[in-house]
C-alpha cells in the first residue's frame, strides 16, 4: 500500500440486517476523528440533504479523486444505491480514470492480528462453540446411534441451530439455557450477537452429497446412518468474530479407520507445536504432508489440499490458506481454522468415507494453542459393537467345560449322580449370584457417591436454602374499598353473612365489624339453658403447640382474636348464622381447592392446520379421557404444530401442541385388548371440567366387529381346525393393528421432532420386565421404557420419568414377607415421594437390577418410612441435609443383600421360631404406628433389654430344646434331599405351622 496515492472504500451504515438503515452514522464516526492529531489531514465532504440546495461536495470530490495515479480499493466488492449508481455515472464520464489497486490482501494481513478486545470476542465464540458440541451436539448424536433413531441429516442440524433460539412473536423461543448453562464464562454473554457462521453440517454414509469436506456443502433429507462414518461441523460467531469446529465419528470402525484417526490426532498435536511467529503457511502444509507420508505414504494421495485458513470477522480470510502455494508468514495472535482431513478413503465393502478433524487454535510466540476443546479423544468419537456371532462363540465355548465337567468323575462320590450334578448347578448359580450382587453393590456405592456429590454442587450456591418454600406466608383478604359498600343490614348491629363479598360481618362494641370468610376457621354452636352461645374461631398463627410454626406471620408482636363467642335467646336464628357461615365456608374451601389444583393449568396456543394436504389421520380411535356424551369413535389428526381428536359429529375437538408434549408412548395389543397411543404432557390441559397429564387414542383389539356366522368352511370343519384358524385370524388382526397404530406414532414423533427442533420418540414398554405393584388403590402391571416406568392399561394412569428420579427405597424387605414396597424421591424434594406398595417379593431381583441399569440410587429396609417428616426435614436446608450425609441414613442395598445371600440356601427349608415371629410382628408394628424414628430406636432397645436380662431358666431350656428338634430335623432333611415328595411334604408342614402359630400376614 506503500506506492499508493489515494485509499478509496466504500462503506454503508452499520446496521444489521434486520434493522433499518440509519443515515448519517458514518459521518458521526468521521466527525469525532475529524480534527484529532494525527499524520493525516482529514476533511470531510457532506453532501446536501433531500430538503437543502444541492452543493459541490460531489464534484469536489471526484475532481479530487481524477488527480491521483494509483487508487487503492477493494475491488471484489459490489455496491448498490442512489449514491454508488450517481458515482458509478460520474466516474464512467471521466476522460482520464486513475488506475485501482486490489487492496483486499494488505487490509486482510493487517486485521488478521487480533487485538486485546478482538481476542476476547473471538475465546467467546470458541467457548460458545464447545460447549454446544460438548454439551449437546455430542450427547444428542451418542443417543441416536445408540438407539437407532429415525432423523435427517437437515433436522438434525435444525435442532443445533435452535439451540440459539426459534421461532417470531409470541411462538418465539429463547436460547437453550440448559444447554449455554454448562459452559464457562457464558454468564454475561449478549445473545443476540450470537449466530451461526454457517448452516450446521452433518453427514453420513447415506447422505446424497457423499463425504463432501467443503463448508458450502447442505445437510441432506436423507435419514442418519446408523452405522459407519459420520462428520459435523459448525461454527458461531461472537460480535463478528467466528470459532469453528468439526468432528467425525465412527460407528464399529476398522483397524485401518483407527490408526487413521489416530494418524489425524497426532498431527494435531505436531502443528500446534510447529505453527508459530514467522513460519510461514507453505511450511505448515508441507510439515503435515510429511508428517503423514511418514507415518502412511498411502494416505498421501488422499490428504488435503489445504490444512486450514485465517479467520476473523470474515470466516475464510483468502490471504492466509494454510496451502502449498501459500508463502505469507504467520504472526502472534493471529486466529486460524486448523483444518486436518483425509478424503475419498474406501473401506473393506468398497464404501467411500472421509475423516475430518477441525478446531480453533492462537498462533503464539513459540507455539500456538487450542481455543475449542471437547469431543476429540477415541474413547469420545469411536463406538464399537460387538457382532451377535462374536457373542454366541464365547457362550458355546463357555458351555463346553460345564458339560466335560459333569460327565466326569467326581471329585465327592454320593448315593446318586443326580444330587452331585444338583449341588454342582446350584454352585455355579450361587458363584453367578454372588459375582452379580458384587458387581451390583459396586455400580450401587458409585451411585451413592455421585448423587452425594451432586447434591452439594446443587445447594452450595443457595447456601443452604430452604427448597422453595421460603414464600410462604399469610395472605392479606379486603371485603370493602370503604364503609360505603357494606350491606344495609348492618345498621341493626346484628351478625350478617354476605354471600356476595365472602364475609361475616360481626357487631363488636356498637360497630360493623367485618372479617372475610378466608380469616375465619370454624363456627360452632352450643346452647346453655335458654341462651344459645355461637363460637366463631379465627385463623391465628401459633395453633400447632409444640410444633415448629410453618408460617409465622410478618410482625411477632401482633396481638390476634382467637374466638368471638355471643349470646342469645333466639337459638333459630343463630342455626341459621352457623348454617350460613358452615356453608360459607365449604364453598371458600371448595374454591381454593379448585384454584390449587388448576394452578399448573396452561393456556395452550393456538393449533396451525396443514394446508394444501390433508393431515395425516388415525381414524376410529377413543380417547380417553372420555369426552362428555355418548363413547363413540373419533378422529386423530396430525397438523403443523400439534394433534387434533375429532369427535364423531365434529361437536367437540382437542388440540394437543407438541410443544407440550413430554413423553410419547405405543404399547401394542399383544397381552392386552388396546392398542395405545399415549401422550403424557409437559403442562395439563382441560378435557372437560378435569385437568389431565396423559391422553390415550386407543384402538379395541376385540373381534366383535367381524362377523364370522357366514363363513361356509364352518359347513364342513369340526372340531379344532375352526379354532386354530381363528387364533390365527385374531393374531393377524392384531398384528395388522400395531402395524398401524405403531406408524401413526412414529408420524406423530417425526411432526414433533420437525416442529419442535428436538426429537421426540416413541417410547415402548418392556413387558419382559414389568412387575405388579399398587401405586393407587388397586393392583396394576407396571413397565418400565426406556426414559419411563409406566401403567397406561386402565386409568388412572401413571408415568415417572427416571431423570427425575432421586433415590429409590425398598421398603419392608423381610423374608417372612411375600411382599415389598417400593418408594420413589425425586429430584424435586417439594413433590410427593410416589409409593408403589405390595409388589411380590419374587420380582425383587428384577427390579434391583432394572432399577441398577438405569442408574437409579436405591436402598433396603424392614420397615417403612414416615417420608413426609423426612422430606419437610430436608426441604428446611437440602445443603445442610447433603452437608450432614444425605441419603446414608437409608444404608445401601449391601446389608439386606448379603443376608439374603448367605440365607438363601435355607430359604425353602427355613422354619420361623414363635418367639421370632412375634419379634419381627412387634417391629413392625413399631414402624407402622409410632410417631417418630426415636420412638422406634427406643422399642427396639426396650427389646434388647428385654432378650437379655428378663429370660428365665425355663424360658432358655425351652429355645434349646428346640433348636436341638431342628436340627435333628435338618439333618433329616439332608438325608432325603433327594425325595421330592418329602420335600413338598416338609414345606406344607412349615406353612401350617407357620400359620398355626398366629402371625397375621400384613398387605
């Protein structure tokens, strides 16, 4: 630029794209450098505005620009309106033109070095970009391939990019603060100078466009490959400042695409400590050409042609490709996109793939450095399965030394081989069992650990704060605005009800006194002789003697009315004042009662219909809740941003947003008589005049609608042919009914996932894995899914989503019981723990284990817990609560587990002592009944005492003589072990006595 007579730029008002020009910006910015000291004189042409006399600034200044040889400018820009066409005409007009300079690459090399506040935007964008990849893109790709989801390659990346927010007006969402909050340094951050540098990349093996490294490149229509490679790039910008990064995954990949990742990995690592001041681009490229012509000489041929560029507020700076033909030199602080990738590489079915590797790095003095992190290891990007052949040759090798084992001699000879082959399966069993319980209580004291840890983590910043109930405190009820408005009635200095205003209005002193309905607790009415006495009773604080006070109210040295008691002979009168007052009352109640439950009630908005196509429909399907009128079928209709259910006359309809949609689930009529669609919302809605969490469209599995009286086969078959064709026909039908109910779940989840940004899936029950339990009032199968533990049968229904879920306590786990209760604490300590009582105790090792897998804390005890005390204890001061143990209180599932496997050989055999059954039926009386934990420690010691000092010597014969009968009896038994008869015979014994001696079975 030195041989340069003149610089001449072309510039608009800065303004962003959505916002109007705003004239005159451009000159203020002049105006303030105008008369500053520096080594170039500035004078500023304005022109005339539309409303003054047209002067020379123009002419002036294209005279001006006539005179000068050489003019440097940007010539790669094009610029439009009335002021660059008038310029373009008069320029054009010119006899002699001064000869324009490109300038582009000077201005590029002098903005590539990045200032204080420069390189502070720029860490931002780069912070910004990990933690999207780290926290969301990452996690979300790991949970479609591991579970195989249906979603394109372009709504995928969709969902990335509302992650910044979507939608205008009143549908308009904000950033994903779930997802920004995890990031470092993000608390201060002005979101709407955030953007993405260009539309997210994802592309995989099915993807049209093939493995296509270039930024300019779409994600396509097609659905995600589930298996092979798959790359993602994307960047944000900051204040104009741009981060970038990309990632490639592999899905079972192949020694060959492991050591080239690794390959990529590694000469990462080489450059960022060979890219420093003064090396120049050319020797950056050649260095990592070498480096991998080194370590492969195939993969030279398929490295690529360029490893990166600068970056700054324009994304790719031209003057600064890190290229072959590139010579520039690199300078401290400069930002530059590392870009590392191999292409058109073929795998060993003859597929192409490529691999990338991209991230943000500082050029320093000595070295440079990484400015995004995250996701970049083998053990974060490489998923590898294992063949189904490859599990079932360890099983068959595994087997065959049980069966050389067994056929052989044996090491203790008996009367019989079959009982030596039973003790040796029996070994093999408990070892597996034992092995199991280890790996389990293991997995389960890490569990304990993290949520121990986390808890603090959660509170430490409330600093102890009481979980969300310090608001509590009296409301303030006004009856009257002013004397005016009370009733006519009051001049007679007599007790007045008004109905109206919702207060009793009192006589107190020869004055109108009221007092609103809501400040009022009772009124009784007693009569004396021949007075009748009428009590009213105020709300007070201070009412629960002896216990701490919930609400005390704002001023502690109030003074309160408790009671407000008259007199009179007209005891008519007065049953009717009482009456009045009672009634009152219950309607104030039955309003506030009203108003609680409908508090969480959301307005929905309004549902968009599909227009030019008709929707997607689900024909002759119920829902239920039932509508009001007669049950009969309607339809299901799928919009733009929600379902709607037609009823039959088209009299009443229900939308359903999918932004209000949580959990949707399909459960097939296999075992049961409906087919279900369930939806189970986010915020209630009204069906009716009731609220409802869960929707049902449901479809009957029965027969009775096809008539089979005319069939002419029945003519001439007898017998079983007819019924085994009509199992045959209702299990085709049935089949044919989840093949479609199943597709209209799926079309409702891909309408959710496109209109929401985030996939939504259809949730199927594992009935493999369910058990009964009563988590209402009656006995139902409950199933867990994969997010979930469900009952969607029969209402009411009942979903508990397992990432709410704190910690689970099995209660009342004894080996006189037949049955457990299970109760779930969730993360939000102000709800409810949700009981789930008499489960079977046979279904206890299935649900440790579900509840283990799904990585769910959980805990065993003989008795139950009185949770609501518990949880008031701990919503006080969670902190402290976590500070002094937290959950250690309940124990692990180790002790009760150990018990039951060292007692689990005799279990069968086992004969409950008199005196124990009447021990354990105390203790648990103990626990149902007594008010506190300390009155329970209290009665077990009284027993302890009891036990070893209040026995006399009769009493002590008495348990020797019959523990000596039982183990002459147990030596019996291990002599006839092998005769089943006697076995059975043995354990009708132990039950009736067992019954005999009086212990009453608890539900």
């Amino acid at each position: 630029m030195t041989d340069m007579d003149a610089i001449l730029l072309i510039a608009g008002d800065p303004a962003s794209e959505d916002e109007p020009m705003r004239k005159g910006t451009c000159l203020q910015i002049l105006s303030q450098i105008e008369h500053s000291a520096g080594s170039v004189a500035i004078e500023i042409l304005a022109q005339a505005k539309g409303k003054e006399a047209p002067n020379d600034s123009l002419p002036k200044f294209l005279e001006d620009y006539a005179s000068h040889g050489r003019v440097g400018t940007l010539t790669k820009e094009k610029h439009t309106g009335k002021l660059a066409g008038e310029w373009e005409t008069q320029t054009n007009g010119l006899k002699t033109k001064p000869e324009l300079v490109d300038i582009g690459t000077a201005v590029s090399c002098f903005m590539a070095v990045k200032d204080a506040e420069e390189m502070k935007s720029t860490q931002t964008a780069a912070a910004l970009t990990s933690t999207l990849l780290k926290h969301h893109v990452a996690p979300k790709l790991e949970s479609i391939l591991d579970k195989e989801a249906k979603i394109t390659h372009d709504m995928l990346a969709a969902q990335i990019e509302a992650r910044l927010g979507s939608g205008e007006g009143s549908s308009a969402k904000g950033p994903d603060m779930k997802v920004w909050s995890k990031g470092k340094g993000l608390n201060d951050i002005d979101w709407q100078l955030v953007e993405f540098c260009y539309p997210p990349i994802i592309i995989s093996r099915s993807s049209q466009s093939g493995y296509d490294l270039r930024y300019t490149v779409e994600s396509s229509e097609d659905n995600i490959a589930h298996k092979g490679v798959l790359l993602v790039a994307f960047g944000l910008r900051y204040k104009s400042y741009c981060a970038n990064v990309g990632r490639t995954f592999i899905v079972d990949p192949n020694p060959d695409q492991e050591k080239q990742y690794n390959i990529l990995l590694n000469l990462q690592s080489e450059l960022l400590s060979f890219i420093k001041n003064n090396v120049s681009a050319r020797d950056v490229y050649q260095h990592a050409l070498s480096f991998v012509k080194s370590k492969d000489p195939d993969l030279e041929r398929h490295f690529v042609k360029n490893v990166g560029f600068g970056m700054g507020i324009e994304f790719r700076d031209s003057a600064y490709v890190l290229s072959a033909k590139n010579g520039r030199n690199l300078k401290t602080d400069m930002i530059l996109n590392l870009g590392l990738g191999l292409s058109d590489l073929v795998d060993g079915t003859g597929k192409k793939y490529s691999l990338h590797l991209v991230d943000t790095i500082r050029v320093g003095a000595d070295k440079s450095v990484l400015i995004t992190e995250g996701t970049r290891s083998t053990k974060d990007t490489l998923f590898f399965l294992t063949p189904e052949s490859e599990e079932e040759k360890p099983q068959k090798e595994r087997k065959a030394p049980t069966t050389s084992r067994s056929n052989g001699s044996p090491q203790k000879k008996t009367a019989g081989t079959k009982v030596l082959r039973n003790q040796t399966r029996r070994a093999v069993q408990d070892e597996v069992h034992v092995t199991a319980a280890a790996r389990l209580a293991e997995h389960q004291r890490e569990l304990h650990e993290k949520i121990h840890t986390d808890g603090i983590q959660r509170y430490v910043e409330d600093g102890g704060g009481s979980g969300g109930k310090e608001g509590k405190g009296w409301k303030k009820f006004q009856s009257y605005k002013g004397e005016g408005a009370l009733p006519n009635e009051v001049d007679r200095l007599r007790i007045v009800v008004d109905r109206k205003a919702q207060t009793v209005i009192l006589p107190i002193h020869g004055s109108a006194v009221p007092f609103h309905i809501n400040t009022i607790k009772n009124a009784s009415k007693s009569d004396e002789g021949d007075f009748t006495i009428l009590r009213i009773n105020f709300q007070t604080p201070g009412q629960l003697a002896g216990k701490k006070e919930d609400t005390p109210f704002e001023n502690p040295d109030a003074t309160f009315i408790r009671s407000v008691s008259y007199r009179s002979p007209d005891g008519h009168r007065f049953d009717n004042v009482c009456k009045q007052i009672t009634d009152l009352k219950k309607e104030a109640n039955k309003r506030e009662q009203q108003k609680k439950e409908m508090a969480d009630v959301v307005e929905q908005g309004n549902l968009v219909e599909i227009k030019g196509r008709r929707p997607a429909k689900l024909p002759e399907a119920f829902i239920r809740p039932a509508l009001d009128g007669k049950r009969l079928p309607g339809e299901v209709e799928i919009h733009q941003n929600g379902v709607r259910y037609q009823s039959p006359l088209g009299s009443q309809k229900i939308d359903i947003l999918f932004s209000n949609i949580k959990h949707l689930f399909f459960q097939p009529c296999d075992h049961e008589l409906l087919a279900i669609v369930h939806l189970h919302l986010r915020s209630p809605i009204m069906i009716g005049k009731k609220k409802a969490f869960d929707i049902q469209f449901v479809r009957e599995a029965s027969d009775v609608q096809f008539d089979e009286t005319g069939n002419r086969k029945r003519k001439h078959r007898y017998g079983d042919e007819d019924e085994i064709e009509m199992e045959q026909q209702e299990r085709k039908r049935r089949a044919m009914l989840n093949k479609e109910i199943k597709a209209f779940a799926e079309k409702v989840a891909e309408a959710a996932s496109a209109s929401n940004g985030d996939t939504l899936e259809v949730d199927i029950p594992f009935r493999e894995l369910s058990f009964e339990g009563v988590p209402f009032r009656t006995n139902v199968r409950l199933q867990p899914t994969t997010e979930c533990l469900v009952h969607l049968t029969d209402p009411p229904f009942l979903v508990v989503t397992l990432a709410e879920i704190e910690i689970a306590s099995l209660e009342r786990v004894q080996y006189s019981l037949k049955q457990f209760d299970l109760v779930l604490v969730f993360k939000d300590f102000t709800k409810t723990p949700l009981h789930i009582n008499s489960i079977q105790s046979s279904s206890m090792d299935d649900v440790k284990n579900w509840l283990d897998s799904v990585d769910i804390p959980m805990s065993e005890g003989p008795v139950n817990l009185n949770w609501g005390p518990i949880m008031k204890h701990i919503n006080e001061s969670p902190y402290e609560f976590f500070q002094g143990g937290g959950w250690n209180f309940l124990g692990g599932p180790n002790g009760a587990e150990s018990d039951h496997s060292d007692g689990s050989e005799e279990e069968s055999e086992f004969e409950a002592d008199e005196e124990d059954l009447v021990e354990i039926e105390s203790s648990e009386d103990e626990s149902e009944f007594a008010d506190s934990d300390a009155g329970s420690e209290s009665g077990s010691d009284f027993g302890d005492d009891d036990e070893s000092e209040g026995e006399d010597w009769d009493e002590l014969e008495r348990k020797a003589a019959k523990s000596d009968m039982k183990r002459a009896e147990g030596g019996k038994k291990g002599k006839d072990s092998d005769d089943s008869d006697d076995d059975r015979g043995k354990k009708s014994k132990s039950k009736s006595a067992s019954k005999s001696n009086g212990k009453p079975k608890k539900r």
